[in-house]
C-alpha cells in the first residue's frame, strides 16, 4: 500500500492517518510529495519525501534504520530531501531532491523480499524519484531493488552501476576542507592540522586516507569498535577518542563531523574549539541560528551539502553511463564551489551557509520559472 500526498492537493477518497500526517507536514516544509510505504508480508514500513523536481527527477538515498517513531523518520526524511534538492542545485546537475527513509535495524529486517518490495514502491512514482544507497544500504541492495525497479543508481560495478558511492563523498568533503583551509590559513593543505573524524564508517574511513596522505594528524572516534579497529590497523598512528564530545572540547584545527546529523548542536558550538567544522554528515546544523552563533565565534563552517555531494556526483553519473575518471573530476570542482559559497558569504556579509542556500535556490528560482515540477514525459 502507498499513500501519496501532494502539498497543493490531497487527493479524492479519505486518507489513510499517515498520509494525513505527512500531507499538513508537507504543506508546511514546502515538499512536492510525501510518500507512505507499506507492505505486511516483508514488514516494510518506509517513506518517500520528494522536495523538489525543479531541476529534473528528483534523487537521494535509502537509509535503512531504527527510528525511536515515525516522527522521527518523518522529521528525518523531509530534512534529508531539502538537502538533497539544494546539494544537486550547488554542484550543477540536473536533479532535483528526494530522500527515502525505511524504518527499522537492517540486521534484523533486511531481506531480498523486503527490498524487492521498495523496489516496486519506488517504480510506482514512475521516475520522479531515483534512489540510492544511504546509511544501512550498499550497492548490493540497490541490486535487489533493481529487480523490480528501473529508477536506481549507485548499484554494484557488476551490474554497470557506480559502487560505493562514500569514495567521491570522503573526496569532495576532503576538496572542501582544502577550500577551507585556504580561507582559514591561506593554504589549501591540511598538512600539520589536527583534524577529528567523528564517525568512521562509509565515508569518514575514505577520508582519513586522504587526510593522511595530505600529512594531516588524525584523530577519530565511533560508536561501531569494528569501524574504529578497521582504521587503525590501515593507520596505527591515528589517535582515538571516547566519542564526540570528548573530540570536540580537544584542540583540533579542524572537526568533521561525518555520522548522522544534528552534530552541531549548542552545546558543541559552546566548548568547540577547531576553526574550521567541515564533515561529509547531513544537515549537520542541529537547529536555525546555529550558522550566526558559529560566525560570531570564528569559526569557518564548510555548508555540508556544499563539501559532501561528491556521493551524489558519483551515482548521478550512471545516469549518463558510468565513469568514474568523469565524476572524480567533477567532485573535484567542489574545491571551486566551496570557494564560492565563502566568496559569496563574504560580499554579502551572511554566515557560510546562508551564502549557501542563495546559490542553490537561485539556480532552483530561475529553471522553475520554465518549469515547477518534473514529469515522466518530459525530456532531460
């Protein structure tokens, strides 16, 4: 069963409770269409946001995880697929904004029946929404969930598909805090900077690797024992932390926060003590205001968006015939990007972030006087 809600106009017939719920959320945040998935047989429960098509369909990751409710999951995915719309918008692809969100432990409830039936809930949006992998999906997932479903990227290099998409994610982000470092320091180098990587799965592992090969001091912590050990025996001589709040009251130059969002938080911006925050993790800032508070303290916030579409760079790349030298190339271009967002901040006098989100919705503003919503029919 799906329940589909469009901000403007709910459909005939009674609604079922969620599709209410999402519909009045929706019709507050601005989304396109909120989507409520379910399927008894699998024990899917999952939800589709689709904030914008302004640009093309939209595209984001499946995160796979156990929300404490369906508010959270809720609250979860209609952030995510603003972000998404405003990260494709920053880099110059033709794509819009989605984010899909299922809800429980995939340990527990990830299998092939499962995902094959996301799968076709997806094919049933008939290409307004391209999905991908997030947190608690690989490229093996969206091999299963192409079997009933064509809208689907970031599948295994077997299968002609783009693999893990956290390499390009872990590169961009690292071509960001160069952008970073050269306005914090006057050189894009993080040679000789303490950097403190909180969150070393996916794509904090990739970006340890740069950063060291960059000759940066490397500092880390997880709550995954298994993700941390992976690390350090591919680099002994990184240091290790108890967790975040130990990370950030330490002197660090840099502090990338790259595990689920919300990380910069009151609390944090009080007893941080890096110029720089620049992190491959989604809508990092915890709440509005946080960008102003940062600004005043001196501290350069990298808009993660803006760092950590090197992900979504990679796996929009299939959608042309997959080269990995092409999208490299293209993430590197976040160096330039981000100079642009700082540049932007700059002549405006506006925190970072906020130079952030006028350049996306620029780009957003102007195409969709040509056109508001993506179809089906309609020609890239």
């Amino acid at each position: 069963m799906t329940a589909s809600v469009d901000p403007a106009n709910t459909p005939g017939g009674r609604p079922n409770d969620v599709a209410t719920r999402t519909g009045v959320f929706a019709k507050h945040s601005g989304h396109q269409q909120v989507v409520y998935c379910s399927d008894d047989a699998t024990g899917l429960q999952a939800i589709i946001s689709i904030y914008s098509t302004a640009l093309g369909p939209a595209l984001g990751g499946t995160r796979f995880y156990p929300y404490a409710s369906e508010e959270d999951a809720l609250a979860d995915v209609l952030n995510l697929s603003k972000g998404m719309a405003y990260k494709a918008s920053l880099a110059g692809l033709d794509l819009g904004g989605g984010k899909a969100v299922i809800i429980g432990d995939p340990e527990v409830l990830k299998t092939e029946g499962l995902l094959r039936a996301y799968g076709r809930m997806v094919q049933s949006l008939g290409g307004r929404y391209y999905t991908a992998c997030d947190v608690g999906t690989y490229s093996e997932d969206m091999d299963i969930v192409a079997r009933e479903c064509a809208y689907v990227t970031g599948r295994t290099v077997e299968h002609g598909g783009a693999g893990d998409s956290s390499v390009l994610t872990a590169f961009g982000t690292f071509q960001g805090m160069r952008a970073a470092a050269e306005v914090a320091w006057g050189s894009p180098s993080l040679a000789g900077k303490r950097v403190g990587v909180a969150g070393v799965g996916k794509v904090g592992r990739h970006l340890v690797e740069h950063l060291r090969e960059d000759g940066a001091d490397v500092v880390i912590t997880d709550v995954d024992e298994r993700a941390i050990s992976r690390v350090t025996h591919a680099y002994p001589e990184v240091d290790v932390v108890g967790d975040a709040d130990a990370m950030v009251r330490s002197d660090l130059d840099v502090y990338a926060p790259c595990a689920l969002g919300g990380a910069i938080d009151d609390g944090v911006v009080e007893v941080i003590k890096a110029k720089v925050i620049c992190g491959a993790a989604n809508n990092q800032l915890a709440h509005e205001g946080i960008e102003k508070v940062l600004e005043e303290r001196g501290i350069l916030y990298a808009p993660d968006y803006c760092v950590n579409s090197g992900g979504l760079i990679q796996v929009a790349d299939e959608l042309e015939g997959f080269s990995f030298e092409r999208a490299k190339a293209r993430s590197e271009k976040i160096f330039d990007s981000t100079l642009r967002v700082f540049a932007l901040a700059a002549a405006e006098g506006v925190p970072a972030a906020v130079a952030a989100d006028r350049l996306a919705e620029r780009r957003m503003t102007e195409v969709s006087r040509l056109r508001t919503m993506w179809l089906p029919t309609m020609t890239r």
